[in-house]
C-alpha cells in the first residue's frame, strides 16, 4: 500500500487497473498496489485522461465541473474573472467549478450580424480577431451592403464588424463629396465642318447613393458619357463664327441637356465649363491672318480719322492767319525762333541787300 496525499485546489481521480473508481477531494488516502492516482488541479481545465464521457458518469464529479460543448460553426469566448482567456473552438471541454469564476460567451459563425453583447476590444483581440471582418467608411463616403449579393441595407460612416463565415458580404462605397469630372479632348465637327478639340470640366455630387449604386453600373461613366454626347449634339449644331458668339451660352445649354439624365444616375451637377477650343492648324493661320487684316483696317481708319482732323485744325489755323496779319507775323517769328534754336551762330557778308531781307523778316509791316 501506498499514502497519497490531495491538497487544496486539487482532485484526485482514482483508477484501478485502468477502471476509474470515484472522485477523491481534499485530505490523505491509502491505496493499494494497483490504484492509480490522477491528480488535477482545480484553477486549471480538466486535461481527461480517458474518455470524458466515462468521467462524467460519476455524477459527483459531473457536478464539480463546468461541461461546454461547442457545435460545428460555432466558437465559445472563454472568460476568467472577467478576464479574455481564450476562444473554444469546436469540441468538448470541462472546467473545474473553482475559486476561479469562469463564464462562457457562445458565438453562432453561422450568421453575419454580431448580436452578442461583444465590445470592440474583444472584436479587435488576437484571439477573436481572425473570426471578424470589418470595413471603414470615412466621414465623406457611404455605402451599400450586400449579403450574397443582395441589397441588405445603407450604411453611414463609421466601422462595421460581421463575423467570418461562407457567407459574401460586399458594400459598395460612394464619396459624397463634390466631385470633379474632366471631359478632355473631344473632336467635334461644327455644322460648317470646322474641326474643333474642346477640353470641358464639370463638378457634381452624389446626392442619391442608393440610385447610384443599385440602379446604375458605373454611374461616373455614365456621367462622363451624358456631357459628351450633350457637347457634341450642341457644337455640332452650330456654325463655327455662331459657336464663338455664342460661347457664353454653351454651358448653360449643356446642363439643361442632361438635366434628366444625372437625376436618373443620382447625382446632382453644380458647375460646367468650357475650358479650351483648339483650333486645327490652318483654321488658326486663317483666323490670325483675318484677325491681322481687321486689326489694320481698324488702324487705317484711326489713321484717316487723325490725319482728317488734322487737315482740318491747319485749315483753321490757315484762316486765322489770313485774318489776322499780326498772327501771321507772329507765327512767322514763331518759325524764325525754331530755326535760330537750330543755328550756333550767323556771319553777314554782302551787300546792304541781305540786310534789308532781314529787316524785312524781323520788322513787322
């Protein structure tokens, strides 16, 4: 024989040749030869060393433990003392009813939404983590959830958890923002067969997620295809000197023309402009060419226009000075002065002739 002892926190689990016998708890025993001693301790799990069932038959021992079985698709979060232990997966497990106070949190993975009074933190845990997926949606955008490819409902911003299993799960995101669309490089012919490249812009707003989403497949493209259709019916109908009169028209236009359709794709446009119209080559050489001939015959007439109001003022001028010989004496001497500015110094030779020609230019009459 043989003396065991059984401490605090400890059972003892008794086999005879294999056979268990009964449960022993705290204190000290006599055992024979062929007696078996399985000591366990009873801050730990149950770690059986046969078959579980065969345990728990003793309905004394059955009573001491906490017994959880999880089903396929299922996980149990294993808490102690309040306290994260670990994620049971599918299986059998026992836990002695100790000092340590154990609860048990059963998660069904066979379903999407997260209906268990779960926190983040424990969603965002190494051991829970691998078990969730999530997605973010900023403060700018929204979104449309599909659960095997059906509508589920509209998200706003925020993060969303769903658990891990078969089952698809897609959202489709839309920025709510304004938006800006470029419609670049469009090769339109005028209704006199001008050749033009127009480079245009609009900004827009996604004003209905659910039509933009659900009713159309890529509505932006849809969008771009609406504006470009619109310019060129538009362009297309004009004259190409029409086009150019008419140019702070054209937007407005334009967005009466797609008016229908952007509410349809759910979208709301705010601007629309017009940012080039290149001209091919030679159209350009011609336009310069017309615009250098206009430039010049508007500077021939200011030229004529000068030069006929000058003609006139010396008209005038010539009339007053046959009015008025003290004013064509004082003009004359007006001339003299300019001249004399010109000359550094005058030498007089000859006869009393030249002096007399001189007398007559600084005398008056």
């Amino acid at each position: 024989m043989k003396r065991v002892n059984i401490n605090a926190y400890q059972v003892g689990l008794l086999f005879r040749k294999g056979t268990y016998q009964r449960m022993l708890t705290r204190g000290g025993y006599w055992l024979w030869s062929d007696m078996d001693l399985y000591v366990c301790e009873r801050t730990q799990p149950l770690t059986a060393p046969v078959e579980l069932n065969i345990l728990l038959e003793d309905l004394e021992l059955k009573e001491a433990l906490h017994v959880v079985e999880v089903r396929e698709n299922e996980i149990v979060l294993l808490y102690a003392n309040s306290l994260l232990k670990e994620v049971l997966t599918p299986g059998r497990y026992a836990f002695w009813k100790s000092p340590v106070r154990y609860d048990f949190v059963r998660i069904d993975l066979g379903k999407v939404e997260i209906t268990e009074p779960i926190d983040r933190m424990t969603l965002l845990s190494k051991q829970v983590a691998p078990y969730v997926r999530s997605i973010v949606l900023e403060n700018s955008e929204r979104g449309v959830l599909f659960i095997d490819g059906r509508y589920d409902k509209m998200l706003d911003s925020g993060v969303y958890y769903w658990w891990k299993n078969n089952t698809s799960i897609h959202v489709g995101k839309v920025d709510v923002r304004q938006q800006q669309l470029e419609i670049n490089g469009q090769e339109i012919l005028t209704r006199d067969k001008a050749a033009l490249r127009i480079n245009a812009w609009a900004q827009y707003r996604v004003v209905d997620v659910e039509k933009a989403l659900l009713a159309n497949k890529e509505y932006d493209k849809q969008l771009y295809i609406a504006f470009q259709l619109a310019l060129r019916e538009y362009v297309g109908g004009l004259g190409f000197d029409e086009l150019l009169e008419k140019r702070e028209t054209l937007a407005p236009a334009i967005l009466a023309s797609v008016r229908d359709t952007v509410e349809k794709l759910g979208v709301a446009v705010l601007n629309f402009g017009i940012r080039d119209i290149i001209l091919p080559g030679d159209v350009k050489d011609i336009m310069n060419q017309v615009l250098v001939a206009e430039k010049k015959a508007q500077a021939n007439v200011i030229l004529r226009r000068e030069e006929t109001a000058s003609t006139r003022s010396l008209l005038n001028t010539a009339r007053l000075l046959e009015d008025s010989p003290m004013l064509y004496k004082l003009k004359e001497l007006e001339y003299v002065e300019k001249i004399a500015e010109k000359v550094g110094s005058i030498s007089v030779n000859g006869t009393g002739v030249l002096v007399d020609q001189l007398r007559q230019i600084f005398a008056s009459k």
